[in-house]
C-alpha cells in the first residue's frame, strides 16, 4: 500500500484524487460532487484523503480556498502556499496530524481572483454548506475559527440553526487566518499571531484528548 508520506509533486497530486473517495472522505466528497453539479460553471474543491473526514474530531474554518487548489482540486494542508505550510506546522507542534481534523472555507468555491476580505453576501452565501458539513460529520467536538470572514460566518451559521453548538457539543476556538494576509505586520507581530495559532491548535488538541 504507497504511504502518502512518501510522495511529492505530481505522484501526490495522483494519489489524492485516485483515494478521493475512500470510505472516511468518500460521504463528504461525493456531497461536494452533488454541489458541484449543482453550481457549475462554479466548483468545490475535494477535502484530501490524507484529512480526517467523517472520522475527525475537529473541523478548521478559513475564509475561501487558496490559489494552490487550482492545480491540486483538494484541501489539503499539503497544498504549497503560506496558509497550509504555517498550518500544518502548527498542527504537528500540537502532536496532532492532517488526519485529525476536516479543513473547509467560509465561501467554498474556488475563484481565480483572491480578497483579503468577503462580502457579507458571500459570507451568507457560504453559511448553509457549513452546517450542511457539519451534518456529515458526527464525531466533531472543536471548531477552529481562523480569521475574520471565518468568526462572521459561524456567527451567521449560528443564526441559521441556534443548537448547531450544543448538539455536537462544540468547542469553538478562535485564532488568526494563517495566511501572508493573516500573518501580516512588523516581525514582532506576525510571529505573535503565528504564536497564537499554534497555542490554539495546542489548545485543540488537548480538547480532543479529554473527550
């Protein structure tokens, strides 16, 4: 069996879409399917096999999917961009790996044009897949805010359906985008909010550990 590990470049690129539907990703994939047929011209990204899926017990929230996704077609903390490579060390700092949590966005599409910021119609826009998510996934207990557009869509998913919290017994965490946008700031500044994403993560994954 090839260890993901052990690829780079296009032979992982290969091996996340040949393992897009294995059974722990294969509920939330194949509902990214129905969306995308749904919404075309306008499409999703797949959620990568080396994440948790179904199986995980926390669930990242970021504002829209990074320009990196146009080549890999997944989210994937092994994209190649600032957002993934300061993730994925705080996610290993914390003794957790990509198979401990679910990444998702706030405006889910892909779109060739990046903002810093969305619009409170895309925020709402983007709202109701969040919970439709949420639904696939029975065994989260920790929500990771990172960012802005992340904490102002969950307020407006929390609107949407008040109970969403307490019925899966949710810990929300809130921390910073890590993103360059997110990081930004004189040295001392960015490397205090990369600090502070790797606290939270910590923080989350002590959560997950008690529970």
């Amino acid at each position: 069996m090839t260890n993901p590990t052990e690829l780079s470049g296009q032979a992982f690129l290969d091996w996340q879409l040949e393992h897009r539907y294995d059974a722990h990703v294969a509920p939330l994939n194949r509902w990214i399917d129905e969306r995308n047929e749904a919404s075309a011209p306008e499409w999703l990204p797949f959620i990568s096999p080396i994440h948790g899926g179904v199986n995980a017990r926390i669930i990242t929230l970021l504002r829209d999917p990074g320009p990196q996704v146009a080549h890999s077609k997944m989210l994937s903390v092994r994209n190649e961009d600032q957002s993934a490579s300061t993730q994925l060390r705080a996610v290993t700092n914390a003794g957790l790996s990509a198979s401990s949590y679910t990444p998702w966005n706030s405006y889910p599409w892909y779109r060739k044009v990046q903002k810093d910021k969305l619009t409170t119609v895309e925020q709402i826009t983007g709202a109701p897949l969040v919970l439709d998510l949420m639904a696939l996934l029975p065994e989260v207990r920790v929500l990771i805010l990172h960012g802005d557009d992340a904490a102002e869509t969950w307020w407006r998913v929390s609107k949407l359906d008040p109970r969403v919290e307490s019925r899966h017994d949710l810990t929300v965490l809130r921390t910073f985008h890590s993103s360059a946008s997110g990081t930004r700031g004189t040295v001392a500044e960015k490397e205090a909010k990369i600090a502070h994403i790797e606290e939270t993560w910590a923080r989350a994954a002590e959560l997950t550990k008690r529970q």
